[in-house]
C-alpha cells in the first residue's frame, strides 16, 4: 500500500527541518550574534573540565579541584542576576565587555598561584572571582525576545535553538578542554577556555544591530525583588531541579562506568546524553507550538521524569555500558524539552525591564542545582552500590514535575495560549 501523496518524503524532513528555522534568522544580525556567542559557550562548558585537570595535574589533589571548581560555579550563581541587572539597566554591551575583560585577571592569577605553589584559599578566591563572566545564553535568548516578540511560534524555535547550542558545546567543550590539557599542557586548557570566551563575548557585544534597548526609566519594584514575579519561583524550582539532575546524572554515569572498569566510557555516556537532548530541542523547535508554554512545560517534565527511569533500570540491573548509553541517550531526549518550555516562559512571566536579569537567575538556579546534584551523587556513589546513584536524577525529575504542574494550574494557564501567562508579558513594574 503506497502512502498518501500529501505527506513528505523520509528523505525531505532535515530539509523540512530547517525551513523551518530559517525566519528566526530573517532579522539582519542574527546569526552574526548566535555565532559570536557560541565561541563563549564552548569556552563555558570547557572550564569545567579544564580547572579540575589543571589542579588535579598541578597539586596531585581531586579533592581540592572539584571543590575549587564548585566554588566557581557557586559563585557565578551569585554574579550572574547581579551583571544581568546591570546589563537591562545599561546595555549588554556596556557591562559585557568590561565584565569580560576583568574576569581574565583572576584566571591568569589562578594559573600563577597554581604553578607557584601558593595556599589552597588562593585558588579558591582567584576562582571565584573568575565567576563573573557575562551570561551570553542569557542575553542570546534576550536578544531574540526582543526581535520575535510579536510571533510566539518563531520565538519557540530560537528558544528550541539556543537550547540545542548549548548541548552541542556541553558535548565538544570537555573533550576539547580535556584534550588541550593533555596534549599540550595542564594550563592550555584554560587558557583556550579563557581566549574563546573574551573574543565570543566581544565579537557577541560588537553586534549591537540586535541588541536590546537597555530601560533607564524608573519601576515600581515589587517587595521581595524579582522572584516575587507571579508565577516565577515554581519555575525557578523547576530549573533547580533541573540543575540537580544534570550534576547527579553525570557524576553517577562516571562512577558507574569507573565501577565497571571502563573509565574512559564515561565521557562518551556523557556525550549521548547531551546528543539526545540536542537532537530533541531542533525536533521540538521544528513543531509548531499549539499549548500555553506552561502546559508544555508540565508535558515536558512529565516525559522527562519517565525517559529518566530508563537509565535507574539500567544502572540497578547491572546493566553493561551499550545498553547504559541507549538508556542515557532517550533519558536526554526529555530534558531539552523542558528546557526550552522553561526559558519560554521564563520571558513571558518576567516584565521586560528586568528580563536579562530573570534569566540569569534560572541559570543561577540552574548552576546550583548543578553544584548540588553532583555532590549528593558523589556521595551516594561513595556509599551505595553502582547504579543506586540514578535514583537521584529520577528523583529531581519528579520534582521538577510537581512544580511543573503547579505552575500549569495556576489560574487561566490551562485557557489556550492567550491566557493568564501570556497575559503576564512585559508587565510595566
């Protein structure tokens, strides 16, 4: 039986595909600012791995890298909403560049105090410091909410792209970081990291065709600042628990397959998760949004919550590293959905004036959920069997679920895409 005319072709869908995410190019300069940024991006998901194997390399001590590198990490959470707050008060450009141009002077202190020998609190502080790099995904996703703004379904598949952007750096930052540090040096890695990130980030600022008007007008500040936004802290729980699925889900991938004695697998699990995730945001962004963002977002947990049991089944069967790795690669599949959902509203709820500032703080959210997961997982790893640890990222999962579905209940949210969340864009204070 031959199929209906009217339907395309296995061999046409890519093209399909990308037609469909030609009008998020339309506006002149955009993909001039997605470029720039993603070199900032790569240098992003390269400092992870780049400072734990300089220290670790340096001063024979895990424990002291991944304690200095989760310092960092907390301490972007904390810098982040405060240059976001600056960048909608002054520009983007204005703050990120000197923004860019100060935090190299910490990281080239950081390599001097790890080559020098210096105290152990040197590193922490040059680290900490370090953190506050201007958030460039974050003033990617202001950026297209600023040319999109009038059409919802364009602005989905920029946020459905910046989404898979991300994943594509996470994916090639620590094999690229990692690589540097051994073939060339313990210090390269970092270094690269840092070059990329201050040429992305002024290549990114010099693209001031589509940059945001900054708002100097004076606003009514609701009490308790920006996460009293209606509707914003059950979506900040969302992100958080998000963030811990991610730093737990990778932590017990490595020790499990270190358990197994295939150490060197591990990262290449890593690598099919963030290729599920990816390849999932480009088919997502590619379907026409026909829910409020809020009902997706719930939808999106919800499948997120079940792909995540695969990878538990896998790890507490005892399972081998093939059928791990097609367990983590469907389980990634769910996240980029929710993400994309996440950011979706995130810029619908928060008012514009105030907007680079409020995704900044579900990024922060995001990183300490991060920093959070992996500890709990590195823990449970210490002391439970292999596998046991993926009770973790299920368990956030669930989590994100339940604050998902509180967020969807709200009144209206469940009325068609004019509702209440709609009607909550750009509110004037």
């Amino acid at each position: 039986m031959s199929l209906p005319s009217s339907l395309p072709s296995l061999a046409s869908l890519p093209s399909l595909a990308l037609a469909r995410y030609r009008p998020v190019f339309a506006a002149p300069g955009a993909l001039a600012f997605t470029l720039s940024g993603l070199l900032g991006r790569l240098a992003l998901a390269m400092n992870g791995v780049s400072t734990v194997v300089l220290i670790a390399d340096r001063r024979g001590s895990y424990a002291l890298a991944g304690a200095v590198s989760a310092v960092g990490v907390l301490a972007g959470a904390v810098l982040l909403p405060l240059l976001g707050r600056l960048v909608d008060r002054l520009g983007q450009a204005r703050v990120a560049v000197p923004a860019v141009l100060a935090a190299a002077l910490p990281t080239g202190a950081l390599l001097l105090c790890v080559r020098s020998g210096a105290p152990a609190w040197t590193l922490f502080l040059c680290w900490a410091l370090s953190g506050g790099s201007p958030d460039l995904g974050g003033m990617a996703r202001a950026r297209w909410a600023h040319l999109h703004r009038a059409d919802p379904a364009v602005l989905h598949r920029a946020n459905a792209l910046e989404q898979s952007l991300d994943e594509l750096c996470f994916m090639a930052g620590p094999v690229l970081g990692m690589a540097l540090c051994t073939a060339l040096a313990p210090e390269a890695g970092l270094l690269a990291a840092r070059a990329l990130g201050t040429a992305g980030t002024l290549l990114f600022a010099a693209q001031r065709a589509t940059e945001p008007p900054p708002d100097r007008a004076p606003h009514r500040h609701p009490a308790g600042g920006l996460v009293r936004t209606p509707g914003l802290p059950p979506l900040l729980a969302v992100f958080l628990a998000a963030g811990v699925l991610f730093g737990s889900l990778e932590v017990t991938t490595l020790a499990y397959t270190d358990a197994l004695g295939r150490q060197a697998a591990g990262g290449g699990l890593l690598a099919l998760v963030a290729a599920g995730s990816c390849v999932s945001g480009l088919v997502f962004g590619a379907l026409r949004p026909r829910r409020p963002a809020a009902r997706r977002l719930a939808l999106g947990t919800g499948a997120m919550t079940a792909l995540m049991l695969l990878p538990l089944a896998a790890g507490l069967s005892g399972a081998g590293v093939p059928l791990l790795g097609a367990a983590l690669l469907a389980a990634g599949s769910g996240t980029a959905p929710t993400m994309v959902s996440g950011m979706t509203l995130a810029q619908r709820l928060l008012p514009a004036h105030r907007l680079t500032e409020g995704m900044a703080l579900a990024v922060s959210a995001i990183l300490v959920g991060i920093s959070t997961g992996a500890t709990l997982g590195g823990a449970l790893a210490q002391h439970t069997t292999p596998g046991t640890g993926y009770l973790l990222p299920a368990g956030a999962a669930a989590l994100a679920l339940l604050a998902a579905t509180r967020l969807s209940r709200r009144d209206g949210c469940r009325n068609g895409p004019a509702d209440a969340t709609d009607r909550l864009t750009h509110r004037s204070d």
